[in-house]
C-alpha cells in the first residue's frame, strides 16, 4: 500500500476524499479491515535475518542450547516443557 494511502487511512480518511487525486488499483490494496494486520505482517525479511545472525553470534552456550530445544520444538510442532 502506498505511503499516502496508508497515512490517509490512519486519519479516517482515503484518495476518494479528495476528487482531483488519482485513485489506486483497488486490487493491490490489502483488505481495509485488516490494516492493522498487514501493517504488522509488513516487515523486512532481510534486515529481521541479518539482525537476527548478529544476535544468534552472541549468544553463549545455555542460551544457544534453550533456542536450539525451543525451535526444535516448534518445527516439530510438539508442545513440551
């Protein structure tokens, strides 16, 4: 969604309110309803990767070791303690 759509609509308003405006493709624009979800689904995969090597690089060994039995966990889709 465009910068100006998204601020629009953070005010209550849109493009249509405004007539001389040229209207955005419809059919590119998530679900109104669901703004506050595509706002937060929005995010950049590469910049949340390499964060998230810089991260894992600190780490020390019990901490390694938890996320590691944590994540198996997920994949696995096994609920444990």
């Amino acid at each position: 969604m465009a910068k100006i759509e998204k601020q629009l609509l953070s005010c209550g308003k849109s493009l249509s309110d405004f007539p001389p405006m040229p209207q955005a493709d419809k059919s590119l624009i998530p679900d109104k309803q669901n703004i506050l979800i595509h706002e937060e689904t929005n995010y950049n995969r590469h910049v949340l990767g390499e964060e998230h090597a810089r991260l894992m690089s600190t780490m020390i060994a019990k901490q390694r070791g938890a996320y590691d039995t944590i994540m198996t966990r997920v994949n696995q889709n096994k609920p444990g303690q």
